[in-house]
C-alpha cells in the first residue's frame, strides 16, 4: 500500500489542450483490428450491446454471442482485453510464430498490447465481452504517467482475474441500464480499469500515490460551479479533471474526500435536486423536470429518483401538491 499524502500543488498533467473543456476528445470508434492494412471490426457478428453510443472517452467495450469460429489473422492497434462469459470450450490460438492450445470458461480473460498479430480457432460457442484502450487512457490516468507517449502491457492468453472481470462487467451493465449518469460513470470505471493495469500488468507497474486532504477550496469550487451550470449537459469525468488540473485519478479521489461522494454520484445528486425544483413547478411536466436535469431517458430518470428519494417523480409531485402550506 502506497503510503499517504497531504496534497500541496498537484501537477499538471497531459498536454495543455487535453485540460480545457470542449477540446478534441479520444473516442474508439469500435473494437477493431487491422487485417491487410485495413480496419475491420474484431468479429463479423453483430454486438448485443456496444459503448460506442455512450461516447466513452479513450476506450470501446462490446459484448458478442459467437458460434465456433475462426478469426482470421489480424492486428491490435489498440491494447485488448477480452472475458468470456459463458462457454467451456478449447481454443487455438497462432502468435509470433508459435500454436497455443487453451480452454476456456467464465472469466477466462486475454490481455493483449497494442500490436499483438495473432489468429485465433475457437471450438464451440461463447458469449464474451472485447475491449479496445487506447494508449492515451492510461497515460492520462495517473499524473506519473501524463508525459508518456504509451505504457507497454504484458501479454496474456489465459488468464483469471476477479478484479478485471469485476470492472468489465460493471462498465457493461451500465450500458444495459442506459447509462443513467451519462458519460461520467463509464469514464469513472474505465479510468479505475487504467489504473489497475498499469499497477498490475503494466512492463514497469506503476503504483498510483494516495493524496490526503480533499481538494483546494478554489479548485473545487471551480468543478461545483461548473457541475451547477452543466447538468443538463452530458459531463465526462476528463472535463472535470481538467477543471482541476489533475488527473483523473488523483481528482476523483480527493473529489470524494472534499464532498464524501464519487463524481458521477454528486452529479446524479444534484440533477435530482434540480427535478425536485421542476417538479413543485405546476408549469413543468415530468418529462421537463428530466430533461431540464439533465435526463435524456425518462424511464432512467424514475429508476434514479426512487433509489435517491424512495418514491417516484409523480407520487413526489402528489404529495408536494398535497402537502398542508404554512
């Protein structure tokens, strides 16, 4: 366990581009490989579920049920994770010149570094989850790493890991239920998913430093006002970094010990205050009061509201409306 820090002046991280709001961002198109110079998705079969809709910064998660299959030789022009969820099946797989024979079942991962050519014959079905990362997401996470141009992983054919599954998962069944908190609880995971690989199968593992103490009055109050004036905004969890002037990392874990909350909760908290607002306005619908929050999903907004409030939206309007004035 590293050891603690107070925070004094953290440093600035990435290019001086990535820290304003608005910039350019990193979005994967997609779980693709390169085949003959070209890109073409990993497999031919249609995802069930796909990231790419939800817009996450630096990294693109799909979930695929696949028949026994072949997949022809190909490139990885990104780092590649993959986890089969359900199938007990061998597969064959031909890299760097050598034939390896393998059997799957629940939570068998592969890690692959970007530029891994291999081809893999799988012998009966599955259903798995492939991810593709792109270099910036983990230099981007840690202010240790924000001036490298790539981290370089170690390779892994056949591996188990609850805590990578754990997190592969999560992200996946955040995109089931809609993403209810928009870009910022995917980005959250996907940036805890980059920390976790570089301190554990990073070539050189790199091990983040715990900060103590919260963030500076000024920076917080900066991200606050923002998160107020954005909430109807889709907010990713890079803009709020760069807000503070920190990295990913290092600001969600002092975010939460200023506001005892994780980023993407406080927004969820806050877009539910604002509906509360809407709500006792009798000029203001439900799908208004959601929308003005910053709800897109009327559906996901009711599911947040009861599990923030214990009530839904129209039972809370009743009883506002009903409720003795003094």
């Amino acid at each position: 366990m590293a050891a603690a820090h107070h925070l004094v002046a953290p440093k600035l991280w990435g290019d001086a581009g990535a820290r304003c709001p608005g910039t350019t961002r990193i979005i994967v198109p997609g779980v693709d490989v390169l085949r003959d110079g070209r890109e073409e998705p990993f497999l031919a079969t249609r995802p069930t579920l796909s990231s790419v809709p939800a817009q996450w910064e630096g990294i693109a998660l799909e979930n695929y049920n696949v028949p026994a299959v072949l997949i022809p030789r190909h490139e990885h022009p990104e780092h590649f994770l993959h986890l089969v969820l359900r199938g007990n099946v061998k597969y064959q797989v031909h890299t760097r010149g050598r034939d390896l024979w393998f059997t799957s079942r629940p939570g068998t991962l592969f890690l692959l570094p970007r530029g891994t050519v291999d081809e893999i014959n799988w012998g009966g079905p599955t259903q798995r989850i492939a991810v593709c990362i792109h270099p910036r997401l983990l230099t981007n996470a840690l202010e240790e790493t924000a001036h490298a141009n790539d981290v370089e992983l170690t390779e892994h054919w056949s591996l188990i890991d609850k805590h990578l599954s754990a997190l592969l998962l999560e992200m996946a069944a955040d995109l089931e239920d809609g993403s209810p908190a928009g870009r910022l609880y995917g980005e959250s995971l996907a940036n805890s998913l980059a920390v976790y690989l570089l301190n554990r199968y990073a070539t050189w593992r790199i091990k983040p430093v715990a900060y103590k103490g919260g963030l500076p009055g000024c920076r917080l109050k900066r991200v606050l006002d923002f998160i107020g004036e954005s909430l109807e905004e889709n907010i990713s969890l890079s803009q709020l970094a760069a807000i503070a002037d920190m990295s990913p990392h290092y600001f969600s874990q002092l975010f939460k010990q200023s506001t005892g909350r994780a980023p993407y909760q406080y927004v969820l908290l806050k877009r539910i205050e604002r509906a509360k607002e809407q709500l006792c306005s009798p000029r203001s619908s439900i799908t208004d009061a959601a929308l003005e929050a910053g709800f897109q999903n009327p559906s996901h907004f009711a599911r947040v509201f009861r599990q923030f409030e214990g009530t839904t939206p129209s039972r809370f309007r009743e009883d506002y409306v009903t409720r003795p004035t003094r």
